[in-house]
C-alpha cells in the first residue's frame, strides 16, 4: 500500500466562497425590499423578481420575510447583477459611484458652456450619438444666461441631455 494521501479535486468556488457569494445577493435582495417604490420602478428587473420583492414588502412575519429574501437571492442568482448593481448605486444618492457620475456630468457641463466647439468637439468624440446642434444652442444659451446673470435654465436643460445621453 503507497504512502498516498487522499486529497479531493477542488472543482470551482469553496463552500465558504459560495456561502459569502449568496450573503451577498441576499443583501442586494435586501436592498431592492428597502428601496422606495419610485426608485425600483426605474431598474429592469425579471417579472419573477419583482414579484418576489413586492410580496416581501407585503409579508409582516420576520421568519417569512427572511425565506423570502433568501428566495430573491435564489432568483438573483440567474439575473444580470452587474447591471442591477450599477442601477442601484446610481439611485443611491450617497454610494461613490453615483458622486462620480454626477462630477463627470458636471464636469462635461461646465467644459461645454466654458470651452465652446472645442469641448463640443471633445464630448463627441467620446459620445458620437450626440446632437451637436443642440449643444450649440445649449452652450450658447447657457453662456448668455451667464453673462446677464439670469436663471440657469439652459444649464440645467444641457445637465440634462448629458445625462440622457451619458446614461
């Protein structure tokens, strides 16, 4: 008989790693129960998915609400978690990723009014689907504005095409 320990293929994650992966999904599911109802309408969750967050919400029992939100985390498993994810953290006004997007939005917003074509230019460069025409007019609009110190409304008119088209 040889001196051959057994050792076992190790195929895939640990059973530790699988443990913390579905922690992980139940706290997204979480998440998506305690969201406020504007905001979960706005994410493209699976029909089965919404279903199960709505009739969590609905459940009073904590042990059933626990089953339930263990079951989301089931459901999440075959659903698109890196773009529920991204969707959450955007509608989350205090996470860093949503800060990072509204600086950059600003940032872009702020180039264009100051910078004219040339930061036109630059933004369609990175977002060709843009309309240049109407930045013009926007830029153009927003800088007068500036100048006779009235009500940004054409700031916040080209605030909002960035993020129309940014997103």
């Amino acid at each position: 008989m040889s001196d051959q320990r057994y050792q076992p293929e190790v195929e895939g994650p640990s059973r530790s790693q699988l443990k913390r992966d579905h922690q992980k999904l139940q706290q997204l599911g979480q998440q998506l129960v305690a969201m406020p109802e504007n905001h979960l309408q706005k994410l493209d969750l699976e029909e089965s998915l919404k279903t199960a967050v709505y009739e969590a919400r609905r459940l009073k029992s904590s042990d059933a609400k626990r089953r339930q939100i263990q079951y989301i985390g089931k459901l999440l498993r075959t659903a698109d978690l890196a773009q529920i994810e991204i969707s959450v953290d955007r509608l989350d006004h205090q996470s860093r990723r949503y800060r990072q997007h509204f600086a950059l939005l600003e940032q872009w917003r702020q180039q264009i009014i100051d910078g004219g074509n040339t930061a036109i230019d630059a933004f369609m460069q990175q977002y060709p689907q843009a309309d240049r025409q109407q930045l013009r007019n926007l830029q153009r609009q927003a800088g007068r504005e500036l100048r006779l110190k009235k009500s940004p409304a054409a700031s916040r008119k080209l605030f909002n095409y960035l993020k129309k088209l940014i997103e």
